[in-house]
C-alpha cells in the first residue's frame, strides 16, 4: 500500500474531485490536490530499514467557506490513522476565487524488502 492510494480511498466518500500534482482540468467549485513530499526510514534496527514513512500535502481549493470541508477532511484522516503534521491557510486567490488550505499528512509503513 502507498500513501496516495491510502489517501484517495480515506477521501473518495467525501466526494471531492482529487488529482495528485496539478488538477489537469478546469477546476470544480472545490477539489484537493495531493502533492508527494518526502519518504524516510522513520525506524532502523540492525542496519536495516523498518519502516517507510510517507509525506504528502493536501491542498484544498474552495470558492466560499472552506471551515465544514476542511473539518470533514482532518476527521476522515485522523479516523484513518494518519499522522497530520501541518495545517495551514495559504490564501485567497483573488485572480481565481479560490480559498487555499493545507494539510501535511504521513503515514508510516513496514518496509518490505
């Protein structure tokens, strides 16, 4: 399992159009973007790797207020076990219309050789 596909499956049911990296088409009302940001070994015992920890950065987009889908969004990930490491608001976008607001998340994983 990776990351993305854990964060497309924990986001799918709230219904939000998702792409990861840039959002190829015109853009809805409201969609996330997940950007990649970092892999590590979190844990190493006996010069090995145990875990892979995984990092990624939710970008949410919405014209109007963002509160109830930024909320809906830290609860379905917290209820999912991942890690949320920042949050922030970014701004508005006046040349687009849209709200932009952040959430880091990681996730760890047993490394498999």
């Amino acid at each position: 399992m990776t990351l993305l596909e854990d964060l497309n499956r924990c986001l799918a049911p709230l219904g939000i159009p998702i792409e990861t990296g840039v959002f190829s088409e015109a853009p809805p009302e409201e969609y996330l973007v997940i950007t990649p940001l970092a892999d590590s070994f979190g844990l190493c015992g006996d010069n090995a790797p145990l875990y892979d920890v995984q990092e990624a950065r939710l970008s949410l987009f919405v014209k109007g207020s963002y509160t109830k889908r930024k909320n809906a969004i830290i609860r379905a990930l917290l209820g999912a076990d991942f890690y949320i490491t920042d949050r922030r608001y970014i701004g508005h976008e006046d040349d687009t219309g849209f709200h932009h607001y952040a959430i880091d998340v990681a996730k760890s994983y047993s490394w498999e050789e």
